[in-house]
C-alpha cells in the first residue's frame, strides 16, 4: 500500500505541473479508507491527521448512493466477476460498505475543514449529465469568485 500511494502522489505531482485539467478518481480518497478499514480502532482523529498528507485539490467531488443502492450495485458487481477475481480483489460487501461509510465520513471531514468538497447524490444512474453540469457550474463559480 505505501508503494501504491507514492505512485498516486506521483503522479497527482506530475499532474499538477502539466497545463490544463485533470482529473484523479477516487485513488487518494480510496488508500486512506482502506488504511482505516484495516485500522484496528479508527477514529475521526485518525481519518483527520491522514488527510493531512494529501495534496489539496482544487476540487473534489462525493459521489455518493443511499446504503441500500451500494448494498444492491456491490452484490450485483460481485455476481458478475470471476469468483477468482473477488476472492483475490475484492474486500467482501460489509466491508466495502464500511469502507463507503468511512469515505462518507472522510467527506464530511473535508468540508468542515474548508476542502473544495462538492457532495452529489448518484443514487440515479441517469442523473450523470445533471452531476456534470454541477461539478462544471462549481467550479467555474469558484474559479470566477477566485479571480480579482
């Protein structure tokens, strides 16, 4: 895990240096939940002082779905993969579903801490076009309101 998140920052690093937008998923985010799954007694404090090594963002967006939906979509994904590809990948639905309740806190972490946190609900697989528009409107706002 520690190789992986070096070559996360990497190349968030490179990123930075190039012109132009880019984009990173969930990767950074996804290290510090599972070091927090695997954590034997996390904490808000704990979830806070891993945050602080990530580099900052000039946005980042929640994409979130009630319990329920992530219950629904993880068994559905699970039943699709090779039984190999789960047994060797994959961390088990009430695991997963921690691990989407930790990132659940991480998000509110980041907003009360000032992070440029957009919170969308993709509960609606066809609601994307209305994220977009969101995410885009955000962050044009923020770029106007930034500029003199």
């Amino acid at each position: 895990m520690k190789v992986d998140i070096a070559q996360l920052c990497e190349s968030w690093h490179k990123a930075q240096e190039s012109e132009g937008y880019f984009v990173f998923e969930e990767g950074l985010i996804q290290a510090v939940c599972a070091m927090i799954v695997f954590a034997r007694n996390p904490n808000i404090d704990a979830i806070r002082d891993s945050l602080t090594f990530l580099p900052r963002p000039d946005l980042l967006v929640q994409l979130d779905a009630p319990p329920e939906t992530v219950r629904r979509r993880l068994v559905d994904r699970y039943a699709r993969q090779p039984l190999i590809e789960v047994l060797l990948f994959e961390l088990g639905v009430e695991r997963a579903l921690k691990q989407a309740d930790i990132s659940r806190k991480i998000g509110d972490c980041l907003y009360q801490d000032g992070w440029p946190l957009i919170k969308v609900n993709g509960g609606d697989p066809h609601n994307f076009e209305n994220v977009i528009a969101r995410v885009f409107g955000e962050h044009t706002k923020e770029t106007s309101l930034a500029q003199p």
